[in-house]
C-alpha cells in the first residue's frame, strides 16, 4: 500500500494536478478517476492491433459513443437499439473475460422524436459507476439510477430543445449528481439527489444561451471546491453545494461547446465552441465576470472543438477534429510544437503509462511521448469507427468502436 501511495504521489507531482487513490481501483466517469485523462497505471501496451495485445473482443448491440467506465470487475456503457422505438439502454460486461453479464432497458425513445446530428449517437453521454450504482444519463430522454445487477431504481427527466442530441455525461459530488442541460429553449445545470433523483438545485444560464454538450468538472481552487460548467457565450463556476455562481468568463462567439475543461497549474482551460473556437486559461481565484481580469492567455488557431485538451507536467496537449496535434505551454499558452496526426477526433486524450494517446475516429490510436519535442511512438489500428474515449485500468486498455468492446493489454504471443 505504501508503493502504491507513492506512486500516485509521483504521477501527480508530474500532471500537476490531484489523482485520487481510487485512480487504482477502476475507470469511474468520463475521463477517469480525476476527469480529466490520467491513469495511474502502469504496465499498459504500447502497441495493439486485431491480431496483437488484444485480451478479448466483445460485440455490441445498437449503436452509443459512450465511453465505457470500469469498477470492480465489470465493465458498464450505454447504447441504443433502434427498432419500432428506440431502446436506450445499460450494458455490463466482465472485465476478466469480455462476457455480457447486463443488458437493461433504462428509456424507450419513439423514433420519430428523435433528431440528432449524424455524428452522434442517441447514448453519448458517459455513465458514472459508484457501489453498487451505474448512474446513466441520456440528456432530454432521461437520467436513471441504475444497480449492478439491472434494477433501475429512479428515473428523472428535463425538457429542453437539443438540436444534435445529448453529449455531456454526469458528474457525482457527494450525494449529488449534477449535469448540465444546454438547449435552444432552456439551459440550466442542475443537481440531483443520487438516491432518489429529487432536484436538489438548478440553476438557469445567463442570456443569451444556447446549445452546449459538456461535461463538468469539479476542482480544488484555494479552500473551496468549484463546479466548473461549460455552456455556449460563457464558462462558470458554481458552488457545488447549492449551485450559487462563484465566477464567469464570456466569449462573444462560442456555442456548441463539446470539450470538458481540465485544470493545472491553477488555470481552467475552457474550448469555447463553434464559429470562431478558441481555448481560453482562466485563472480561479475571481468572482462575478472575470472576463477582463483572469484571462491568462488564449489560443486563437488550432482549438479543439470535440476532443478535450490533456494537460501533463508544464504542457497542454490539444488536438483538432481535423487531426492538427498542438503542445503548449500551459502557463502561458506559447505553442511549444505542432503536428498534424492524420484522420479526424472526437473522442479525448489519455495519459497512461507515460506515455499520450490519440485515438482518430477511423480506429487509429497515435502514441506520443509526452515533452516539449515531438515523438512518435506508435500507431496502432482496430476494425471500425472510434469515437468513444478509451479507459484504462489495470494495465489495459478498454475501447469501444461503433461495433465492439475490447480489452488490450500485453498478452503472451
């Protein structure tokens, strides 16, 4: 135990940032323990393809670009079966063997209600595993809690107009779980109860809002934690507790946000969406419109849009949509170097191993070291379409594509 304290010490002296002991123990919300693409393990390949380091393969019915999450033992993502109705619904799997131990219907969706946009899916937002709970959340159709063995035991749902369909996945605090719901019509975060889906808080967007898919993120700022939501024109961050807003930052052209923020260094950074994207650094320590006062830098040319930035060491890694890799100074947002990878990204960065993995859309994963000179490591293919965000626990990787599950770790040839 005192090893493995020690190394989560070393991994997040060099990530700049906290990584939970439960960094150990399982994949748990989208982007991991600390939500923002660090894995603690070690031990974790370099190299896979069809015929290489690949543990098992698992099919997956229906269609969801929800990536999986992973807690003792047992591997959990949320899909689509699209039929006379739309099934919406929570898969479980064995870690250890790739078999199917879950398949439950949380919410059926009638087709013709249904609109999103061709690159979604109708089950993209990432569950958060807690206990012996999978909380599943699938934007205007509906948030459930769910228990290991398939019972849902709550349901709860907001109406707002989504025009591309639900992006943004849960986040747990406490005994809350909150998300955020941006529409053309309405856009709010909101708290949960996480035993009874009881409405603990809500709290309306500024005007103007407008559509937005992220994810939030908790962090330590000085002595309090902040909820820091990204919604379309501005960023804020609220009290937790009670959903009270702490401080904003605005961006005239920005809506359609889809990166979740991630925190270093005592900066968020925040990519602002379509029209003209941009990556903002914002300093923490404000109060009321920060916009003039805690903007440390911003990158005007080569801002994710889909895939959200990964911060590790003294560098900020981001990669367009369109395959243009940048490294940055994370202090002060000077472009370090510049790459274009080939294909194109939805889904995030992870850090693992010491090394960086850029998984492209068309199943191709990239591997990098991390530093201020860049270094390629691999390249590395599966069958199919790739836009879930991969997780990794206990050496392995875990991957969806748009067909199947696999396990990839070192394997005996």
């Amino acid at each position: 135990m005192k090893c493995l304290k020690t190394l989560i010490f070393v991994i997040s002296a060099i990530c700049g940032c906290e990584v939970s002991s439960s960094a150990a123990q399982g994949w748990p919300q989208f982007r991991g323990p600390d939500g923002q693409g660090h894995a603690s393990g070690i031990g974790v390949p370099a190299e896979w393809s069809e015929t290489q380091n690949v543990s098992w393969k698992t099919a997956v019915p229906g269609l969801g670009w929800s990536s999986p999450v992973v807690a003792n033992g047992k591997v959990w993502l949320t899909t689509a079966v699209d039929a006379r109705n739309i099934s919406l619904r929570l898969l479980g799997f064995d870690a250890g063997t790739g078999k199917q131990l879950v398949d439950v219907e949380v919410f059926s969706v009638a087709a013709s209600q249904v609109e999103i946009n061709p690159k979604n899916s109708w089950a993209s937002p990432t569950p958060v595993v807690e206990g012996d709970r999978i909380y599943v959340h699938f934007g205007t159709d509906g948030t459930a809690a769910v228990t290991t063995d398939g019972k849902v035991l709550w349901k709860q749902r907001f109406e707002y107009q989504s025009q591309h369909g639900a992006g943004g996945s849960p986040v747990v605090y406490g005994d809350l779980l909150i998300f955020s719901c941006d529409g053309s019509d309405a856009a709010f975060v909101v708290a949960l109860d996480k035993h009874t889906g009881k409405v603990k808080w809500k709290t309306d967007r500024r005007f103007p809002a407008d559509q937005a898919y992220t994810t939030p993120l908790v962090i330590r700022a000085g002595d309090r934690d902040q909820l820091i939501s990204v919604g379309a024109y501005r960023a804020a961050a609220y009290d937790p507790l009670n959903g009270k807003e702490i401080w904003r930052v605005s961006y005239a052209d920005g809506f359609s946000n889809v990166p979740r923020p991630v925190f270093a260094h005592g900066l968020v950074y925040i990519a602002t969406g379509f029209q003209q994207p941009s990556l903002l650094a914002v300093r923490t320590d404000g109060t009321g419109d920060v916009t003039k006062t805690h903007v440390a830098w911003k990158l005007g040319r080569g801002a994710p849009l889909t895939p959200s930035p990964l911060a590790v060491g003294d560098e900020l890694y981001v990669v367009t949509d369109g395959g243009i890799a940048t490294c940055l100074d994370a202090r002060t947002g000077a472009t370090v170097w510049q790459q274009r990878l080939g294909g194109t990204y939805s889904a995030s960065p992870v850090f693992a191993g010491g090394s960086i993995y850029f998984p492209a859309e068309q199943g191709v994963t990239t591997v990098i070291a991390p530093g201020r000179v860049f270094r390629r490591l691999a390249t590395n293919r599966l069958d199919g379409a790739l836009l879930a965000s991969m997780a990794v626990v206990d050496g392995s990787f875990f991957v969806r594509t748009d067909s199947s599950l696999y396990r990839i770790m070192e394997t005996l040839r």
